[in-house]
C-alpha cells in the first residue's frame, strides 16, 4: 500500500526526529520492492508498530516532507530516479484476537459465540495472517491467498469483503480515527483493520512456504492488469475474464521481452525481471501490450501495478 505526501520540505530536520537504527539514506527500492526494480529513496525509514507509523507520518506532515508507505512491495513499480522525500517500510506484525461479544439470546442460552473480532496492522503479511490465524484455529482469510502484499493493501484496495467491520486510519489532519468498512479511504493512511472471523474446524491451508513465497518474489510481479471485463468477455468471446490468456494467447506475447524485462511464460499477467531490469524497460513493456490489446481487441487493459517516485 502507499500514498503520495506534499511539497518536498526540511528533510534534514525530519530525519533527526527518526530513530537512527531504523533510518537510511538513498537507500535502492530495487531492495524493497518484488521486481527488484527501483531508484534510491532520499530517506528510508522502518516502522515495526502501528504506533511507529503514527509517528513518521504525523513528522512527514509537521516537515511538509512527502512521503510514500510501502509494504511488501508486490504491487508497485519505482522510477529509476527514485522517490523523493520519505519512504516508510510499514513492518508491523501485530494481530489481536478477541471474543465478539454474544447477542442476547446467546446470552441467555448460555452459548458461545464462534465470531472472533481480529484486528491486524496494515503492515502484516498476508501470508503471515492466514497461517497465524490457522494456527488459532479462525478462518475467514483463506480468501485472501490469491492476494501478495499486506492487509493494508487489501483494505485500500477494496478487497476487505464481507468480513471486514473497521478500518483504523490517519486522517489529514494527524489524528487517529476508527471509520467503516465502506468508507472512502482518499489519502488516508491504514493503521489496523478489525475483521470478524470464524472460530472452527481449519480449512486446508494451501499457502507456499516462506522459501517458495520468497523465491517466486524475487523475480515477479503479480497482475500487472486488471481482469477483463464482463460486457468485453462476451463481445469478444472470450473463454473467461483472465486477462492472462488475451496477453499470452491472444496477443502471443508469452515471454516478450524489452530489455531485461519479460512476460512470464507460466503466467502471462506477471511480468519478470531477469537481473539488471530497469522501470524504464517495465514501463515500455507494458505499454507495448496495451498498444497491442487497444490496436488489435478494441480493449483498453488497466494497470494494477501502481508507479511510485520521479518519471
């Protein structure tokens, strides 16, 4: 997850408020981010508790310095210029789990209610959240594992469902507030999420390991576009929305390449860097693939990789 700050201001002064051990200077995002792709950040800075992240930004607010929040980097794409300004890695861990509290009539039945409310930072993993909750015995983010990056990116994403009650935000003004699950988030920045899960029988757990997980980052990032349409599905008849098979069947661009970046083989809405990519190389990539769908399908793909820094 991220959002762009204001004007570039005194960062000289904010990095001295910053706790040294936690703090570098023109630090590469190629580091940082899964396509291993990035210019340096004039700051870097790690927070570890939502109370960290409070902190940096209300600073990066007081100094007018701009700052950008990232979690795993899975989902975002850095100039080779790099960013200027702040870039906070939010690397929380925290997740807290309660009973909800019964209904009336549960009460009154003397039975206990399965619903437990959990509440995750926004820079936990998902990953780490579904296997964690499967060790406490709670369902409900199993639906998740078809997403990378973290449970703020979900939530700024829209992609919280049903389960998700509250969201816990820094509004624009610094103050810390808990708002609605439907609530339009704007550039607010996600400290926690308050989810209601179901305490039970434990559903098979299908996620990789941490070693498959972080090997297959290295070299990828995952949905480069948004799936197809439904109304452009059916016009076109496709076989399904994936928009994976327009861009490696339709378009026979499975493994085309510019530089030293290349549309995977096994997943054609991935996008590889082979070492040495530049963003420069990503960006005319897959501009290349929307010309292509726009001149030869009449569709228009929407990026879901969002660009960070100086273009």
């Amino acid at each position: 997850m991220l959002y762009i700050g204001s004007a570039l201001g005194n960062i000289e002064s904010l990095a001295k408020c910053l706790e040294a051990d936690r703090l570098r200077i023109n630090e590469p995002m190629s580091l940082h981010t899964t396509i291993q792709i990035g210019g340096p950040a004039d700051l870097f800075y790690i927070t570890e508790t939502s109370g960290d992240l409070v902190k940096a930004v209300r600073l990066c607010r007081s100094f007018s310095v701009p700052m950008t929040v990232i979690g795993e980097g899975s989902g975002v794409i850095v100039s080779d210029k790099g960013i200027r300004g702040l870039v906070i890695y939010n690397k929380s861990e925290r997740i807290q789990v309660r009973q909800q509290r019964r209904s009336v009539g549960e009460f009154l039945r003397r039975v206990e209610s399965k619903n437990m409310e959990v509440t995750v930072d926004s820079g936990v993993q998902l990953s780490f959240a579904i296997e964690k909750l499967h060790s406490l015995g709670i369902n409900g983010f199993d639906s998740f594992e078809v997403y990378k990056g973290t449970v703020g990116g979900v939530v700024v994403g829209g992609l919280g469902g049903e389960d998700l009650k509250k969201i816990s935000i820094i509004d624009s003004h610094g103050a810390v507030k808990s708002v609605g699950s439907k609530k339009e988030l704007g550039g607010c920045v996600v400290t926690d999420a308050t989810f209601v899960l179901e305490k039970g029988k434990v559903r098979k757990n299908r996620v990789k390991s941490e070693k498959d997980r972080d090997n297959q980052q290295k070299k990828t990032v995952f949905k480069v576009f948004e799936d197809i349409n439904e109304e452009e599905r059916q016009i076109f008849n496709y076989p399904s929305r994936d928009v994976g098979y327009v861009i490696g069947e339709v378009l026979n661009l499975k493994g085309f390449s510019v530089g030293k970046i290349r549309v995977s083989k096994t997943n054609q809405n991935s996008i590889e860097n082979l070492g040495g990519g530049t963003a420069k190389d990503f960006v005319k990539l897959i501009e290349e693939i929307k010309r292509r769908a726009r001149e030869s399908l009449g569709i228009e793909l929407v990026e879901s990789v969002v660009r960070v820094g100086e273009w």
